[in-house]
C-alpha cells in the first residue's frame, strides 16, 4: 500500500513537471528556436524514461487474453507497406550477439526452436492509436540471456532488424518473464511481414518497442536509442 501511495505521489509530480516542461517547450522564444525547443522535449522525454522505470514492476503482468479474443485477420505496421517487409533468408539467417555476452557465437534458428518456448495471447498496441490481440510464442528473453553468459547488471538491451529498424530496451524489461524472443505468430513461424524469424514481442511495452526481423542482439551500457525514439518518441515506451 505504501509502495503503491508513494508511486502515485511520484506519478503526479512527474505529470506537473511534465506541464510545466511543455509549456516552455512552446514559449516564443523556443519557437524562434526550434533546436533547444527540440533539445527540451528531448530532455523531457528521457527524464520521463527515468520515471517510467523507477515505476516499473517487475512482477506485473501484461493482462492475458483467451483464444476468443484474438484479431483476425492480424494487423501489420512498419515504416512501409507489407510488401516490403524483409525476407529473410532462414537457412543463412544468424543472429548475431554483440556487447557484454559471454558467448557471441551467433545462434541459428533451429538452435533457437530448441530452448524453452513459451506462448502468451497478449495485446500490441500502437502509438498510432490501434489494438490487436495476438498469440506469439518464442524463447522467454531472460533465459536466452543467461544462456549467452549476457551481463544481466548492463542496462540495455539493443536489437537490429533486417529491414534498418532498430530498438532498444532496460535490462529490467528485458528480463520480464513475458519478454520473448518470438519464433511463432498464431500458431505457426512468423511470416516476413510479422517478423520472421525472430521478433521481440513484449507485451509491457507499445508497438514500437517490438521489433522484428532482428538480425543482431546486443547487452551494453551505453544509450543505444531506437529508431522512432529517434524521431521523438518517448524511449521507454510502457503500455
Ligand atoms: N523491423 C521492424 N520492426 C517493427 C517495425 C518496423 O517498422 N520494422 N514497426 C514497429 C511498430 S511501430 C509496430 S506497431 C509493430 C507492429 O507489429 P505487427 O506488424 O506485428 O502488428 O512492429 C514494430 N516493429
Ligand atoms: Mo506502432
């Protein structure tokens, strides 16, 4: 109960910082100068990814769906049209670990398919203002971490994809026990638009901290952004 008061009291100071920071944003002497306008939302922005992370629990759960409630047919986003989505080859297909790991020898597929796999009907929502529901099924992030030998003390956790996109995540999130590494999308390997063969799917967090086609994995310390964090996105991300 403390716990909880004491989180609501830092919830509402941060969103009365955050007025405040927006209303500088937009002043008239920022609007002369759209750069430090610019560099202050940024600022903001990462000062609310601190908040965001002291809030995170651990041990909450994403809320879980029956079979029932599953979207068909399935919605696809990226930076382009379906039609574009990667396709990438599976018999030359690596994932490539990079950073603080142990063991960077990259991981085939059917090596993947042999770890642990866990399955989860959970919601992916979209900045852009849609909801699907969805059943993925992979390797739980955490135990493919600690198989690699990763340093779980090391902040973030980076993915490259096949198509240019990047993302990144903090080791708490990573280690989630609904983060998984995805190899399975409604009951089969993921299609090329849906992020075959490998996607993040963490159900935490929105859309656009689930990337797919990811090519190569990484642990380090130092702030890897993302793509639309890039772009002005908040890089957090919490649902
Ligand atoms: N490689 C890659 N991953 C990506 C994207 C992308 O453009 N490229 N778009 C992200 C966004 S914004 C969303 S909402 C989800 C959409 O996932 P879906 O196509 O499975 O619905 O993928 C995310 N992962
Ligand atoms: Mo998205």
């Amino acid at each position: 109960m403390n716990t909880r008061l004491n989180r609501r009291a830092l919830l509402g100071r941060s969103l009365a910082f955050g007025a405040a920071a927006s209303l500088t944003g937009c002043d008239y002497d920022n609007l002369k100068h759209p750069d430090l306008a610019d560099r202050a939302l940024t600022a903001m922005s990462r000062w609310n990814d601190e908040v965001q992370a002291a809030l995170f629990d651990p041990h909450t759960l994403a809320p879980t769906f029956p079979a029932s409630a599953i979207t068909r047919p399935p919605r696809f986003n990226a930076f382009y049209g379906i039609d574009q989505a990667p396709r990438v080859d599976l018999a030359t297909w690596r994932l490539g670990l990079t950073g603080r790991i142990g063991d960077k020898r990259p991981w085939r597929l059917a090596e993947l398919r042999a770890l642990p796999q866990e399955s989860q009907i959970t919601r992916l929502v979209c900045v852009e203002g849609w909801r699907v529901v969805g059943q993925w099924g992979g390797v739980p992030l955490g135990h493919f971490l600690r198989r690699v030998n990763a340093d779980l003390k090391a902040r973030y956790v980076s993915f490259h994809c096949a198509d240019g996109y990047y993302e990144s995540i903090d080791m708490a999130s990573a280690l989630h026990p609904q983060t998984i590494l995805a190899l399975d999308f409604l009951g089969a390997p993921l299609t090329a638009p849906f992020g075959a063969p490998v996607r993040l799917r963490i159900p935490t967090k929105l859309g656009y901290k689930n990337p797919k086609s990811i090519v190569a994995l990484g642990v380090t310390n130092t702030f890897p952004s993302g793509y639309w964090v890039r772009q002005g996105y908040n890089w957090f991300g919490g649902s």
